[in-house]
C-alpha cells in the first residue's frame, strides 16, 4: 500500500495537463455584499459556465468558455433569489465565446492570448477560471511556504498537503497572504496629499481580507491532474476600525472536472495578442463611476443637453434634485475625445451661463486632454484671468500625475499668458509644485528633472536678488516635497549654505517652511539642517522658531529631542524659549498615533524644562497643538496655532493655524491659514506711545494714531502677507502693499468722486443689478481597486461633491441724490430693494462592490444636504438720523433652510438593463412607516418588511415646532431615523439606515393679517416714553443688588470699605439716563395698530461706572408685558445685573453679580452669584434637570462633592488664584458644594501683576454688599 502510495505521490509531484487530450470543467463563480447580519438587504452576482481546455502544444493550451449564464442578486437573503440577466448574458458570452491561449507549465501559468477585440473585463474574467490551475505542489513537504504569481499579484501562499489513502489523491489547501503582496493588484487615487500613517495601522484595519484554496489532485500518467478546485476570498470593510463592525465581501467559486476525452479535432483560432500574465489588468477605471451607469456612445450631444439642463435649473436657486446630474456629466466628459471639448467649448463660449458650467466641469478631465485644452485656450487668450486661474488650479489638482502629464504640464510656465496676471501666474507656479508632490508619490524614486524648473526659478531670483521671486519659487519647492531640492533651499539659509547670503525675514521665512513636507520623505536631512539653524543665535527670532517647527515635523529621536532640552536651558532669548516649551508641552499631551514614540520623548523635555520656564505667559511666542484620537473609529483631529514674536515688537511678526484628520491610516492636512505681517513690525516698532496692554479705549486709540503714519511704510515690501494651504499645498498667496491700502482709503474717502470703485457701485444699484453664479465641485474623489479571486475588480470609492449657487438682484435709490463727492451720502436717505438666494447642496457617495462597464453590483452609502436661504427685503438708511428699517414681506409658504438625508442601499446595475437597476435600502421599513421608494426608471424596488421586521430595531420620529401668532411665522425641527443594532458591531450600525433631519420655516396662523414685517433701529435722539417706568426699575434694582450679598464678611474694616465703594455704584442709579439705541420689530396690518415688540436701552454717564436699562415692550392691545434689565459695570471690578419680566415686569425677577477682588496680602480672587426671586416652572424645570447632571460631571472633571444645605435660591461661584499657574474653585449649589484645588491654568505673570495693581481697591469681603 505505501508503495502504490509512494508512486501517486511522485506523480502528482508536478501538475500538468496532456496536450493530446480535452478537458472540460464546469466553472461556478459567486460574489456577493452585504453586513452579514439577518434579514438586511444584500447585492451580488452569479456566473455559471462550462470550460473546455485543449491542447496546441506541450506548455500552450486553448480556452474555450460555453453554456454561460450571469445572473444577479438584489434583495433579501433566504427571501429573494437570483434572476437572470439574458441581454448581459448574451453580451458577455459574445466574447468568452472566442478562444484564449495561455502557456502552461508545471502547475504555473504564463502569457495569456486572445483576440483583439475581446475587452480587458472579460480576459479578467478568463484570469480568475486559469487561477485554479496555479498551484505549487511539494511532496517532499507537508506545510510550505513560497512566494508565487497570482491574479492578487506577487503574494506569499501558505500550503497544507493531506494524502487520501481510499482515494489515492491529495487535498491542498492553500491560504494566500493578500495584505503584504510584494507587487499587489491594487490602485489608489485622489489620496496622494493623504500622508501614509503607519503607527494608525497598528491600532486597527479599514480593511481585511483571506483566501483560501483548496485542490483535490489526482495522480495521471502526466502529472497531477486537478479534478475538484474550491475558492474563497473574505473581506471586511469598515469606515472606522473592522473591529466595530464592517461591510463584508464574499466571493465564491468552484470547478469540478466532468470529463477529459482524446481531442477529436485542433481547435481553430485566429491572431491573438498578448493580454499579460496571470495578476490582473486593471481597466480604465477613470471612465467606470461606481455610483451610477450610463450609455457613454455619442457623449458629446449627451453633455451639451446635459449642461443646458443643469444651467436651466439652478438658474435662480440650486435644484437639488439636479446636483447628482453633475456626476453624469463628469462620466461623459471623461469619454469624451478631445474633439468634443473644443466642439462643447464652441458652442458654449458665447453663452456666460454656459461657459461657466463648462469650464468648471471640464477640470474633471483628468488626462492629457484638459491639458491641451487650457494651452489652446492660453494661447488664443480667449478666457479672462479669473477663469483660467479657477479652471487650472482644479484641473492640475485633479490630474493624473503621470510622468508624461508632469513633463506636458511645465509648459504652462513658459507661457506669456500665465505671467500676464500676477495671481495666475502665482497660482501656476503653486499648482505645478503641487503636481511634482503628487508625481513623488507614486513614483519612488522621484527623478529631479520635474523639479528642474522650479530650482531653475529660485536660483534666478536669488542672483537677480528680486525677493518676489525667491518667495514663489521657495514656496512652489514647499509644494512639490521634492527631497531633491534640498541643496537649492539651503543656498537660501545663512550659516547652512556654503557661500554667505543676507535676505530678508520673508526669504528666510519661505525657505524654512519649503521643507515642510520633504520632513516626511529625508527627516534626516530635515533635521541636520533645522538643528543648525535653531542653534545659530544670530538668526532672527521668528526664523529660529520655524526652524524648530519643522524640525519636530520630521519626528527627531529621543536623543536629538535631549539634545534640543540642553541647548534651551541655555538659551537667553525667552521668545525661543517659550515658543519651544509650549510646543513641546503639546506633544508630550499628544494621543494621535504618529506622536507615539515623539510623546514620550517630549514629555521627558517638559519635565526638565518647567522648573525654569513653565512659567512663562502668553506675552511671549506660543507654538500650541490640541488633538484626539478615538481606535473604534480609527479617526482623530489635530489643530496647530503659532505666533511668532520676537524681543523687538510688540506684535506678532507671523501667525499660523493649521488643522489635520486622521482617518483609516492616513493624515490629511485640512486648512492652513497664515499671516506674515513684517511691514506692520516695521510700523509698529518696539513700542507703542500710550500703550497699557488692557485693550481700553485709549489703547485703541493709542494703536489708532500709530495706523494713521501708514505712509511712512517702504515702497517696495508688502505690509502684509497671507498665503492659504489645503491638504498641505500652498494655493493662494497674496501681498498687501502700500499702494494697495492707498487705493482702499482714497476709493471709500468721503472726498471721492466719479470713477472711484465705490461710487461706480452705487450708480450700478441705482440702475439695478441681477448677478448669478453657480459652482459645481468635486470636492474628492477618494478611489481604491483591488483584483477578487473571480477575477472582477473591487472598488471602494468615496466622492464628495457640492454645488454652490448665490442669486442677488437689487435696486437702489438715494435722495437727495449725490452730485459731485461720497460724503453727500451722510446727508442723504438710501432705499434699496432686493431679492435672491444663497445656498449648496452636497452629495456624498460611499461605494463598496464590484464596478466594471459591464455591470456593478455592491453596498452604497447616499447621503445629501442642501442648505437654502433665500431672502426678499427692502432697506432704507438714513445716515444723518441714525435710523435703519428693514421691511419683509409675510411668510406665505413653507421652505427648508437645511436638511440631512442618507441611507445605505444594495445597489445592481447593468448596461444592457439601465432601467431596471435596483436599489434597496439594507434596512428594512418598520410596519408604522410609509415604504421608501427608490425609483431607478421605470424599475420600483420595494422592501417587504412586515415578514423580516426583527426586534432590534430603533426608529424615533420627531417633529418640533415654534411658532409665533404675531408674525404668522413657525420654525420646526424634523427628524427620522431607522436603526438596526447589534450590540458587538459598534460602532458602525450607528450611522448605518434611513436618516431625515430637516429644518425648515413654515408660515403660522397669525392673530392679525401681516402685510409685513417691519424691524427699526434708531440710534438717534429718542423721545421714547419710559421715564416713569426707568424710576421703578432703578428702585427695584437697588433693592436686588443689597439682597444679592456675596458672602465674605469677616472684618468690619473690609465691610466699611465695601459700602462706601457701594455708595458710589448707587450714585450712578440717581444720573439722568441717555436713550442710546430704540429696536423696534413689529407686524404691519393695514390700518391697524402695530403689534410686536419695542426694546430701548438707555445709558447713564458716570465716571468710573457704566449704567445701561434694556427695556422690552410688548406692543399692541390689551398687552402689559415687559422685560426690564440694568446693568452697572464697575470699571474692571465688579458687574451686576438685574432682570424683571412679565406683567409691567413684576412677575419674575432673577439678578447676577461677578467681582474681582484683591486684598494685600492676600491672593486674587473672582466670585459669581445668581440669585432669583420668582421664574417661570420651565426655566426652573431646566434648572433641576442640569443640577442632576453635575455631580456626574464633576467627578469626572477631578472636582471633590460635598452635601449641604445652602440658600435654596442661589448658585455662587468663586476662583481663586492659588499660584501663577494654578487657581482653586468652588461653586456652591443649594443642595451641595463641589470644589477642586490647585487647577492647572496658564496665567500670564505680567498680567497676574496688573490684575493685582488694578484690584488693589476691591476686596473679598467687600464683594457681595449692598
């Protein structure tokens, strides 16, 4: 028995086919996509075959398919089944009918032939029937391990062999690695400037897949024949962590020998052409959107309708029901030849409307095409420079970044179109850095030559010694991240390049931050060079500071951060200092996973710093980082704000603030902001006359006088500077200069005349103006590709898009008229009537499943959100009277301000069957709701719930309205949610289902007819009738404030002082008011008395002390309601507050006090109370709902809780300075007391004093009497 045993063994050694024999197998394969859980909709496809392989010589076969059948699942499994798709059938079948030639040879196939025409889809298809034929076996070995060629790429298998005694076969079972292939079949796109998290991944995985194979082998006079073959590929998908629930893919499939025969006759071919090896092709995936399907034949008519459509519909306001059409038209232009660009581009240069949506949907042409299109029209110079700029920096931030697009794209830079505008010649410069960034990412090593030009450019600069050209060619370099321009950017740093240079703070500035993103790519070098210019103390301040930021963007060691700690505990410069503690007191706080091993390193820093400068305030340079990170959802933020100063200025030379997200593995950067203010240093000086730094009046005015020397500025360095980065790249920089501020003041100087920019406006209203735009944006579109076992291509796509429109018409009128200068407007009165409209709406996809041209089938996420405001009012302003009316007309139908909707669906779609695509909610309708209905055409999908309803199901419906009865007006709150839970998937089946959120206004039944609404503000002389009533509330006040007492008395010394200071408050109570402002919002009705509400405040002049009444009337008839409010603010040391309100504002009464108060020898201390009288049940009803959630909250804030019975009517508060850096509080509720000592809290030192100096009057147990 061992023997014959022995003898199978060696034959199955090497699996082989006989060329002189036919084999035929039938072929099953199986996809399908869901959540895996019961009775939740899935989507999938089935295809069925018989494969007949012949022999044309010893190591090349022919491949013959028939008897197909595709079928197509959508709905519920164990409810619904398979239908059959005959036109798809049909169609697919018309190619696998043609003969494929593969080479074959020891259980490892080779090239693959067909014929020309047959599509790369359906030779993948043929890729996943021969991956069965590619296994190793090794008898010599039970479990083996080796790395092979298969249709997932170059990946390493794990094999398990068992011998069948009864059968004399052998089962294989083979398990391929698939997440660390060597050269994998997968693509990524739209995620280059999304910077590769390593330490994210070893929290958790978006995604995870297996396969397995097992064989049954049977030993043959030839070798090993495969007479049984089963795969199966697993994946699971998640927007967080796999953990917390996930997508999950399952792809199925199996051959089973039905009979090898004698070859009757050879089979006849025709000319083939080489398709490749067995690892898949992929298509062209830019042209296959997942999210939806179309007839692409003839698309130039089909998106010139499509435009005209679009246009036509988002005319006045944006038609969200249109704004998913854009992804259509995306699609078509993509198909499009570039015949059709020009052909469109003909037809709609004449037509603004038009030619606007054109330009912006063309940027999604992300080939050589939109290319040549923006050189033609560069060339002929028939666009403006607004439309280039905007249609170039999208279309270059779209483009493939592709070798031959990055050489074709340095033409732009030559071009004399481009330096004809100073912003499009920037943006150029700016957008081709950022395309050589996004060639580096994908091509490592990234060759010099697509940086050439930009090292070219700020080489010039620096021997022409022209600054503005250093600047854009340093920041383009910043851009591009090229670790090849690293010897050019140190030509620009004193002490670090070979020859001495002597630029400005701007140039020094710009090359610093150039390597910004090189950090990532050569830290080392990054590092050497940052160190030596933090260490070089002659450097200026702000330059020393960059340097040090970006040296902790390259992530030092632990021993290059000790290296840094020694050096600032010798450093003299407190700015450096305190920008560096700060900076690393942030990291050492970090929780994101790229600051892991950095976080440890600065925390040991901080310890060894903060003895000695833990201290210092924010009057110094602050470098600040605040971030989280959560690993159920794989997701964190991280916000960044530095300010630069330095010993010399008293305002900041350089702010910055940035934002990052980190999602699934990957850091994007968001938004970065930055101001570089050096002419403002130069202003400003040292010093400013008459500065105290408390941001008074004469602060203000001291700042005021020294802004009125602006003329002084240089003529040939910008005041002001401010560039704006998205997703790390720098888009737009602008320069204010002093010709520039000239122009401002003389434009809108009341000594203007005709032509100045604001009267040329002015006579615009006059005559009337319409103005419309519309732009549509593709936001991102985020794409991943991967080969399955069947040889169909899995896609996980994200896009985000949004269509912004604002309509304004609008008409004016002055009178008297101006004649001759814009100061005659203060003497005039201003009518204006307009109307429009200003919103977008944003379409978000996420796609998992199968995409070709052929057919799609998978899970999708919809979501949408239009945001509406639309606006219709007239205006008049008189200037002279200080009075400003505004008049609306009545809400006469409902409209939506903002609304959310999303669902997931199972979505199947194929091209011979348009109309019948389905889309069927995963989760199934409750019994109490309506059925949704998704139609597709005339196809009507229509979940059955009342059989597959389960018991975990969340479906709240809320509907929340306010109205008012006087302006007829109501605003309500709609929501709707449908939740299937599984308690072990969270946390995505939170945000899986049906989700409604609305917010919309609706008119209400008013009590009077609204012809409209009429608000007034007159800041003018007042004759409003409330002197009786202001005498009462000074009375009642006073009569408040001496119950409102904080308690603090201990020493009659202190309660002496406290009243005399309280003598001088009430002195304020017996001044004679000044009205200062009358608002008036009421409902006009014809001839009858207004209705609505009144509100005055009054002022009373008082040295030292600020006394202001609020008075809110009811108006109409039969109506005494009121709201009383006086306040007395106390120069810096004290503010009270007292509140009355309802009937003559005698029903309820609720008072405040706050003081700070500082005794000599003693610490600085502020305390709060809130008393009341008499409230409404609700407020007090809110009251006890949030006094039961602080006890909770303080234990988890570190606050200590003690039980106690206090003044039943009261809450006080108190803070007091312990240290510098620390304060204790306590608040007092009236059934317990909750404290905490020695808070952590950066208080500034200098203003720590000034605080004391200011309060030195004002004591603690003063703080509270009447």
């Amino acid at each position: 028995m061992w023997g014959l045993l022995l003898c199978c063994l060696v034959g199955i050694s090497k699996l082989r086919l006989n060329p002189k024999k036919t084999y035929e197998y039938k072929y099953e394969g199986e996809v399908n996509f869901g959540l895996g859980m019961p009775n939740l909709a899935e989507s999938g496809v089935k295809m069925t075959c018989k494969v007949k392989i012949d022999g044309v010589s010893a190591q090349t076969f022919i491949l013959l398919v028939s008897d197909l059948a595709f079928e197509e699942f959508n709905g519920f499994p164990g409810k619904n089944g398979f239908n059959a798709s005959p036109k798809l059938t049909q169609r697919i079948a018309a190619q696998l009918v043609k003969p494929f030639m593969f080479d074959y040879a020891s259980g490892h196939v080779g090239d693959i032939h067909a014929s020309a025409e047959v599509s790369d889809t359906v030779v993948n298809i043929v890729r996943g029937i021969l991956d069965f034929f590619q296994v190793t076996v090794k008898t010599t070995q039970r479990i083996y391990e080796l790395e092979e060629v298969g249709i997932h790429g170059k990946c390493h298998s794990n094999y398990a062999t068992e011998e069948n005694v009864k059968t004399n076969d052998m089962t294989i079972t083979q398990v391929v690695d698939v997440t660390n292939c060597r050269e994998k079949a997968e693509i990524y796109r739209g995620m280059a400037t999304a910077v590769l998290d390593k330490e994210s991944k070893q929290r958790g995985e978006s995604v995870i897949s297996t396969v397995r194979y097992v064989y049954t082998v049977k030993s043959t006079a030839e070798g090993g024949l495969i007479t049984r073959a089963h795969g199966l590929e697993r994946q699971h998908f998640s927007t967080f962590n796999v953990k917390g629930g996930s997508f999950k893919m399952q792809a199925l499939k199996e051959m089973v020998l039905l009979s090898v025969s004698d070859t009757a006759r050879a089979v006849m071919f025709g000319p083939m052409e080489s398709k490749g090896n067995l690892i898949y092709k992929f298509v062209n995936a830019g042209a296959n959107v997942p999210i939806m399907m179309q007839n692409l034949e003839d698309p130039v008519p089909k998106a010139s309708e499509l435009i005209k459509q679009l246009a036509q519909a988002n005319s006045y306001q944006i038609d969200s029901a249109t704004t998913e059409d854009t992804v259509k038209l995306y699609q078509l232009l993509r198909v499009m030849p570039y015949e059709g660009l020009e052909t469109m581009w003909k037809e709609f240069a004449g037509n603004e409307e038009h030619r606007r949506w054109f330009l912006d949907m063309i940027v999604e042409v992300t080939d050589a095409r939109i290319l040549k299109f923006l050189e033609m029209r560069f060339q002929a110079a028939d666009v403006s420079a607004n439309e280039a700029l905007e249609t170039l920096v999208l279309s270059i931030n779209h483009l493939q970044p592709i070798p031959e697009l990055v050489e074709m794209a340095k033409m732009f830079l030559n071009m004399p179109f481009t330096k004809s505008n100073i912003y499009l010649w920037n943006t150029v410069v700016l957008s081709y850095g950022s395309l050589v960034y996004k060639h580096c990412t994908y091509y490592t090593p990234c060759p010099v030559t697509a940086v050439q030009p930009l090292l070219d450019m700020a080489m010039n600069g620096l021997r022409n010694g022209n600054e503005a050209d250093m600047v854009l060619a340093l920041k383009a370099l910043g851009n591009a991240g090229h670790p090849g321009s690293i010897k050019t950017i140190m030509r620009f740093l004193p002490g670090v390049a070979a020859t001495p240079v002597n630029l400005s703070p701007s140039v020094l500035s710009a090359a610093v931050q150039s390597m910004r993103l090189i950090a990532a790519r050569d830290p080392h070098s990054v590092q050497d060079i940052t160190m030596s210019l933090f260490l070089k103390k002659d450097l200026p301040t702000e330059i020393r500071m960059l340097a040090f930021m970006i040296l902790f963007n390259a992530k030092p060691s632990m021993a290059l951060v000790s290296t840094v700690t020694t050096h600032l505990q010798e450093e003299k410069d407190l700015h450096v200092v305190s920008f560096a503690f700060s900076y690393l007191r942030s990291f050492a706080r970090s929780s994101t996973p790229d600051n892991h091993f950095l976080s440890t390193a600065c925390n040991v820093a901080v310890k060894m710093l903060a003895p000695k400068f833990g201290r210092l305030s924010y009057h110094y340079s602050k470098g600040l980082r605040m971030d989280w990170f959560n690993d159920d959802f794989l997701i964190g933020t991280a916000t960044e704000v530095f300010m630069l100063k330095s010993a010399t200025n008293i305002f900041p030379t350089e702010i910055m603030m940035k934002g990052k997200f980190y999602f699934i593995g990957r850091i994007l950067q968001l938004l970065e902001l930055g101001i570089h203010a050096e002419g403002i240093k130069e202003l400003f000086g040292s010093g400013i006359p008459g500065f105290k730094g408390d941001l008074s009046y004469s602060d203000f005015q001291a700042i005021f006088s020294v802004l009125k020397n602006w003329q002084i500025l240089p003529n040939d360095k910008p005041v002001l500077s401010a560039y704006v980065r998205a997703s790390g790249q720098e888009w737009f920089l602008a320069n204010i200069n002093k010709d520039f501020i000239k122009n401002i003041i003389g434009g809108a100087s009341p000594s203007a005349g005709k032509g100045s920019p604001l009267w040329d406006a002015i006579e615009n209203l006059q005559r009337g103006i319409s103005w419309h735009k519309t732009k549509p944006y593709l936001i991102f579109e985020v794409r991943y590709f991967q080969a399955t076992t069947l040889g169909l291509p899995l896609e996980i796509s994200k896009y985000y898009e949004t269509v912004n429109g604002i309509t304004v018409n609008a008409k004016a009128a002055v009178n008297p008229p101006i004649t001759d200068r814009l100061g005659q407007l203060l003497n005039s009165e201003i009518s204006l009537e307009t109307d429009g409209f200003i919103g977008f709406t944003k379409d978000f996809w996420l796609f998992y499943g199968i995409n070709t041209e052929l057919f799609q089938c998978g899970s999708e996420f919809k979501s949408k959100m239009p945001i509406a405001i639309p606006w219709k009012f007239a205006a008049k302003i008189n200037v002279r009277e200080r009075k400003f009316e505004l008049d609306f007309p009545p809400c006469q139908k409902e409209f939506e301000l903002l609304s959310l909707s999303s669902n997931v669906y199972a979505v199947s779609r194929n091209i011979e069957e348009l109309a019948l695509a389905k889309m069927t909610p995963i989760i199934p309708n409750a019994r109490d709701s309506n059925d949704e209905v998704v139609r597709m055409g005339p196809s009507v999908v229509r979940p059955e719930s009342e059989e597959i309803q389960t018991p975990n199901t969340w479906h709240p419906r809320t509907n929340m309205c306010t109205e008012s009865n006087i302006y007829g007006v109501g605003l309500c709150v709609e929501s709707e949610l449908k939740r299937e839970y599984y308690h072990e998937e969270y946390p995505l089946y939170y945000f899986l289902g049906y989700t409604n959120v609305a917010i919309k206004v609706v008119p209400a039944r008013a009590i009077k007819a609204v012809d409209k609404i009429h608000f007034e503000i007159n800041a003018g002389p007042s004759r409003h009738p409330a002197g009786q009533l202001l005498e009462t509330l000074k009375r009642l006040s006073k009569e408040a404030i001496r119950r409102v007492r904080l308690s603090s008395d201990s020493t009659s010394s202190v309660r002496g002082s406290h009243h005399s200071h309280h003598d001088n408050i009430m002195e304020g109570f017996y001044s004679t008011p000044e009205a200062a402002f009358n608002i008036k919002a009421l409902v006009m009705s014809g001839n009858q008395k207004p209705e609505g509400y009144d509100a005055a405040v009054y002022y009373t002049p008082e040295a030292n002390i600020q006394n202001a009444q609020l008075i809110v009337s009811q108006v109409g008839e039969d109506t005494n309601w009121k709201m009383c409010v006086d306040t007395i603010v106390n120069g810096r040391a004290e503010a009270k507050a007292h509140f009355r309100w309802g009937a003559e504002c005698q029903s309820y009464e609720m008072s405040m006090r706050a003081a700070t108060a500082h005794l000599p020898g003693s610490r600085p201390t502020l305390k709060a109370k809130v008393h009341w009288t008499r409230i409404p049940e609700t407020m007090a009803e809110i009251g006890r709902r949030t006094e039961s959630y602080i006890p909770g909250m303080a234990f988890l804030l570190g606050f200590y809780q003690q039980h106690e019975r206090n003044a039943k009517q009261e809450i006080s508060a108190s803070v007091v300075a312990a240290s510098a850096d620390s304060v204790d509080m306590k608040i007092i509720f009236p059934e317990y007391t909750v404290y905490r000592q020695a808070i952590p809290v950066p208080l500034p030192p200098a203003n720590f004093e000034e605080f004391q100096h200011d309060t030195r009057n004002t004591t603690v147990k003063s703080f509270g009497h009447a």
